[in-house]
C-alpha cells in the first residue's frame, strides 16, 4: 500500500500583519487576505481553511481569528514538513520579528513574545483527523480527534487582533547578518540572546517579575561575549551607550559602596549606575537574599525591566553597528530615558 502523503504548514495564530513580510527564506503573509493566490489546490486550501478555523477568540463567542499569519518557507506552496535546519531558520526568523516587535512596545499598545507562538501543523489531504499536542518539556498528545471537534481557544493574555508594529532597521540589519554566512558564531551568539529577551517577555499568569531580571541579565551575558561581576557589566556598557555628552560632571554622580573588599567612593555615569543597580538586583536574586515589591523599581518608580530592554536595545544596534549590519545614526538613534539626565 501507498504511504499517505503528509504536508504541513506553519503559522502564527496570534500574530497580525498588515501585508507580507519577507526575512530571508521566510515569508510572513496574512493567510485570509492571500489564501486564494497563494495556495491553488483548492481541496488543500479549504483543508488548511478548516484547521485554522478552530483558533478562535474565547470559549463564549467561539468566534475565528480573523488575522491569522501564515509562516512559509522559501514559497507559500511549499507545503513538505521542514527538515531540522529549515524549522531552525524559520524559528529564528521568528525570534527576530519578535525581537523588533517587543523594542516598539509602549504602555498603550504593548505585545509579548507569547503573542508569537509558531505552530507548524501536519496533515493529510482529505484526511480530517487531528491529534493536537501541547507541552514545551513534559508534551501531551490526544489522538482520534476530528478537526471540528478542537477547538483551540485564545488565552486572556495573548493579544488578538491588532497588527504589529516593529523596528524595520534592526529586523533589516538581523536579516543581513543571518544571510552572512561568513558569521554564523556571532549570528547563533545574537539569536540566542534574543531568544533569552523572549523567554523574559513572557506572559503567562503569575510569572515571577525577578525571574525577568535574571533572564534579561542572562541575555546581556550572551550578548556581550561574557563578562565576570557587575563592575565588568558596567564598562561594557559604557563602551557601548555612553557617548561624550552622557559621561559629563553634570551627569555623573558619587557613591560609597565596597569595591574590591572594602568601602570607598566611585563615581560613574548614571548611564554605568543603572548598570550597577540592574546587577546589584540580579546578583539579590540569584543569590537567594530577600527582595520585596520596591526593589521591581527604581527611586524614580521606573521598571528596572523596562529600562533594561533599552539599554539592551542599544548595546545590540552599537554591536550589529560595529561589525558593520546597523547603520547607526548618533542623531536617530540611542536610549530615550529620562534617567539619563537626571540622577536617579
């Protein structure tokens, strides 16, 4: 007997455009918008049409995702279960929208990386039959199902609905440095920084705040080639956000702190305090000390995670600057924070 003919298609239910997206081999398309151009074999369509009929906005309405985005690799035809090294890219690419999406985010109009998920879905033409899984570790797998019969309902805290806004000249310049394929160490070494910024952008319900902090440091670990304590964190980030009108006597300030085993007075750039209060908390944390609510912020009530999203924007544009994929403008480009000019 023949063996049946297994396809599959990618997408990201959650996830809105507002035209197609092309990064590298990838190409992101606003399935109800291009389905009838883009997949001609109308019983595969309708196929696809009904699974993604089953994502739908709550448990009442059971309304269907009208925005769903498609995800294909090199062609939307191109309909073969991704082999490793495609299903890699193809996440990676996906990290990357993420990425340039999150450092848009403002306090009205704010995504996840949750809002990201990529679903690479399998099937058989003709064939209605459905055995959803679930599970990043422990997976958990139902079979005999109908595609009518699931019903995968959207959770409170993803954002539906509304299409993304993301930071072209980075995503242009993450692009080109995945397309080098003369890099690929310091390619993998920026992805899997971006990957740890996503892991602290999750979502989910009663997801620790401290735990972001650890994983944002995590993430400047990776993206700053490795440093050992937080006065090496701090010149690291001196180099890479500090330029001559920050590190002025007006914007600098004095402390007593202990360095190098005992108590004495340093001083540094507010630029380089941030960093040292950034790590002071992680160090709280890791180290198991006890923190409460008022160590989440600053003395000016500010995030310490939403700072370090900026610093760590920043670094990343000075390092893609430096290898020559970022073309970094001093008049368009830097941090926007009012702790700069002001001691906090």
């Amino acid at each position: 007997m023949t063996r049946p003919k297994l396809l599959q298609f990618s997408f990201l239910p959650y996830t809105s455009l507002e035209k197609e997206l092309k990064i590298g081999d990838v190409l992101f398309w606003p399935f109800y918008r291009k389905k009838d151009r883009y997949i001609k074999d109308v019983p595969i369509r309708n196929q696809i049409e009904k699974f993604l009929k089953q994502y739908v906005e709550h448990a009442k309405q059971k309304k269907s995702l009208e925005k769903i985005t498609m995800v294909s690799y090199r062609s939307p035809n191109n309909l073969k279960p991704l082999s490793r090294k495609p299903a890699k890219e193809v996440k990676n690419i996906v990290t990357m929208l993420c990425f340039c999406t999150l450092v848009r985010n403002t306090r009205w109009r704010a995504f996840s990386s949750d809002d990201f998920q990529l679903i690479h879905q399998n099937f058989i033409p003709g064939d209605d039959g459905i055995a959803p899984s679930s599970g990043s570790w422990i997976q958990r797998q139902t079979g005999g199902l109908k595609i009518d019969e699931v019903v995968f309902i959207t959770p409170f805290h993803i954002c539906t609905g509304e299409s993304i806004d993301f930071n072209e000249k980075i995503l242009k310049a993450l692009e080109k440095l995945q397309q080098d394929e003369d890099n690929s160490d310091f390619y993998r070494r920026i992805i899997t920084a971006l990957e740890w910024v996503a892991y602290a952008y999750t979502n989910v319900d009663n997801f620790n705040y401290f735990s972001r902090i650890v994983m944002m440091s995590t993430a400047f670990e990776i993206l700053l080639d490795g440093f050992q304590g937080k006065f090496a964190f701090m010149g690291k980030v001196k180099n890479l956000t500090c330029n001559t009108l920050d590190d002025t006597p007006k914007k600098r300030a004095t402390r007593e702190i202990s360095y190098q085993g005992k108590k004495a007075e340093k001083s540094f750039s507010y630029k380089e305090w941030w960093a040292y209060d950034f790590y002071e908390l992680r160090n709280k944390i890791v180290h198991g000390e006890e923190i409460n609510t008022k160590d989440a912020k600053n003395r000016k009530g500010e995030f310490h995670f939403q700072i370090a999203m900026l610093f760590f924007e920043e670094c990343l544009k000075k390092i893609l600057s430096d290898k020559g994929y970022y073309p970094y403008d001093d008049f368009r480009d830097g941090i926007i924070w009012a702790g700069i000019y002001d001691y906090i």
